[in-house]
C-alpha cells in the first residue's frame, strides 16, 4: 500500500513516478471508475466543475469529491447557513433555513443535493437542479428552479468513496515536506520554491497557536499541506496568502478524528476524511470533505485545481 512508504516531493515529474497516486484516483477499486465522474446521475446530467485543473494533471485530484462543495461520509445538521456548490452527503441530512447551489450557473442540471440516508430540510432552497435522496424525505417550505425538484434516488456508492477518499489523504499524507515550516511568534509561516508543488508538514499544536497562516511560494503553484494530529482545532486563524489563489491549496488531515472550525475565513480545500467536524462559525472558500458536519459554518464554491499527482500520459 502506498500509504505505508515513503515519497518526494522535489517535483512533480519525479512525484509518484509509478503513478502510485493516480491509481488511487482512477483504478484502484472497480466501482471508483463510476464514482470519478461527477456527472453520474438518474438523469444523465454533467455538471461542469467550478474551476479546470491544469494541464498535464489529472483532473479529480479529490475523487469523486472534487465536483462537490461540501462532502460528507456521514450526517450533515446544519441551520441558518449555505452552501454555495453541490454538497453530497453519505448519511442523513438535517437542513433549515438552508440554501444550496446559489452559486452554480443558473439552469444547471443533475443532482445538486445527494442525500444517501434520509433527507429533511426545513426553509430552504435549491438554487438549481436536483436533490434526491436514498431514503425518506421531509420537505417544509422548500423552493427550487423551474424544472427542479425532489425524487428518490441515490446516484453514488457512499462506501466506495470512503475508502477511496481515505486512501487517498493517506497517501497524500505520506508525500515528504518540500518547504520550511516555522513559527514566528503566533504567525505560522509557510515557505517553499518549487514551481510546481510545494508540500509542508504541519503540527495541530502549532495550527492551534497560530493567529496567521502566511504561505510564500511562486505564483501558480501548488500546496499541500499535512497537518498531523487527531484533535486539531483552527480558531480566529487569519490567512496571509500573497497573491497565491485558494483553489491552489489544500489542507490534508490524514489522522484529525476531530476537527474544530471557530472564527475563520479558510482560503483553501479541506480533505479530513475521518474527521466529525464542528463548523462553529465563518467560512471557507473551497471544498470541504468530512466525516460529519455540524454548526453553521458556511461553504463557498471554490474547486479545487492544483496539482498533486500527475497524469502520466502527458
């Protein structure tokens, strides 16, 4: 197993040579093949994704998830909140006063909401397309686009994403650190130089006493950084990017069992696949994966497109 040995990050070209990676992505299990596809749905639909990964990189650098704005293993309870992408969740849903997909381009079809258990939503709306669940639904007060609406369905196997997206925070987690790491009073500095990925180790302990995130790397580079730990709390955290875009970042929490958001504006993706996260307050701009979701937190569409393993047909 990948996740089990040791690997560069020096560049991308030398980065999973074997395509160790990418098979996690595309063909390690059967029915990942289907997953991959965002479009996947009873009604045939292809939404597009929010953003296109560079060329030469494969381009579902999140799995299945990478189509998704907020996606979740197990349950999602949530009030007062949004999320402005496609939001999946594996488990049943408890929603009020609740929006979904407002910032998706008007008109866009298939599945914007996929519930795998039952489905309740109090007050809410469906900006465009559909939401389907795998069970029950309770619908109070719910308002969708013309053409949309609610049927039983259930258009992805919950249980093959979570090995998938498990395997793959493990391997993304063994990758080695490129770049420096320091603490500068309570501002956590990021530093890096490669024109491609730049990969960082970082400590829930030092995460829980930073006031600042500051990245320094080329314009148009990727990161990726590994936060170790099973308890990892982000609490009034501030981020000091450069320039560099948020869709270009991702937070990797190969270990985090529990995941406490409070305070934050988070410019990034989150993968924290084994994670129950607490979303206490503000935002974050790009996806967020999980085991389960409370608190009213909100999710800004964001896709992901940086760079961590590469398609080698290119």
């Amino acid at each position: 197993m990948l996740g089990h040995s040791k690997l560069t990050a020096a560049t991308t070209s030398t980065l999973l040579c074997g395509a160790a990676i990418l098979a996690l992505l595309v063909v390690a299990r059967p029915t990942q093949l289907a997953l991959l596809d965002p479009g996947m749905s009873g009604s045939g639909a292809s939404p597009d994704l929010a953003a296109t990964p560079d060329r030469g990189c494969h381009d579902r650098q999140l799995g299945v998830a990478t189509a998704f704005n907020l996606f979740l293993l197990g349950d999602l309870k949530q009030r007062g909140s949004d999320t402005e992408g496609r939001v999946a969740v594996g488990g049943k849903a408890t929603i009020a006063d609740y929006s979904v997909g407002a910032a998706l381009p008007p008109g866009t079809l298939g599945e914007t909401l996929i519930v795998g258990g039952a489905l309740t939503i109090q007050h809410g709306a469906i900006a465009t397309g559909d939401a389907v669940s795998g069970e029950s639904a309770s619908l109070e007060h719910v308002s969708f686009a013309p053409n949309s609406g609610y049927r039983r369905a259930l258009p992805l196997d919950f249980v093959a994403a979570a090995r998938s997206l498990r395997d793959i925070s493990t391997a993304y987690g063994s990758v080695s650190p490129s770049g420096t790491t320091r603490m500068e009073y309570s501002r956590l500095l990021l530093e890096g130089t490669a024109s491609d990925l730049n990969v960082f180790t970082v400590r829930a302990a030092d995460l829980a006493a930073a006031s600042t995130i500051a990245v320094r790397v080329p314009a148009g580079s990727t990161v990726l950084v590994n936060v170790s730990g099973e308890d990892v709390s982000l609490e009034n955290l501030g981020f000091d990017l450069a320039g560099l875009g948020a869709d270009k970042i991702l937070y990797n929490f190969p270990a985090a069992k529990r995941l406490l958001l409070r305070g934050v504006g988070i410019q990034g993706s989150i993968l924290a696949p084994w994670a129950s996260i607490d979303f206490q307050n503000g935002t974050i701009k790009g996806t967020l994966i999980g085991t389960s979701l409370t608190g009213p937190g909100q999710m800004n569409q964001l896709a992901f497109s940086g760079c961590i393993a590469p398609n080698p047909t290119r």
